[in-house]
C-alpha cells in the first residue's frame, strides 16, 4: 500500500522537509508521522498563514516562490541539514 511505503520511507530518512505551503493534508499527515517517529523534520512555507497555530513554535523556513527566493530557501536548508547532520 502506498501510506505503508510512505511511512518506511520516513522511518529510514535522516532528515524530512515538509512544505506546508497550501495546507496539504497529506503533507500534515506525514510530518506528523515523522515527529511521531522522532525523525528530524525541516518544516518550510511560503506564508506563515501555511503553518497552523499549533506548529508555529517549530522553527520553519519561510520562502518566496521566485528565483531568488529559492535560492534563499536552498542555502536555508542547506544550513540546517548541515546543522542535524553534526548532532
């Protein structure tokens, strides 16, 4: 089944980014099932409107959808997966 791939694909990662821009309710789910795994979870969106109240004390990576502002986005997560490679 394709959630059971899902979850053994989160389960075996060092690190899960989850774009929450739009609210996608499977992006939800599986965030939620990397936290519930202890996996490290990289959250980014474009608007902060994209994270629920309940999520906005997890630090996340804000981003424009334009050319530059994905190379901010790039450069962003770069540093933080360079920064839970090292724990």
């Amino acid at each position: 089944m394709l959630i059971e791939d899902v979850v053994k694909l989160i389960a075996s990662a060092r690190v899960v980014i989850c774009d929450l821009t739009g609210k996608n309710a499977n992006v939800f789910y599986e965030a939620g099932i990397a936290h519930a795994l202890g996996q490290d979870v990289i959250l980014i969106a474009q608007h902060e409107t994209d994270i629920p109240f309940d999520l906005r004390h997890i630090r996340y990576v804000k981003y424009l959808n334009n050319e530059e502002g994905l190379k901010v986005l790039a450069e962003s997560v770069g540093k933080r997966l360079q920064s839970l490679v090292r724990k």
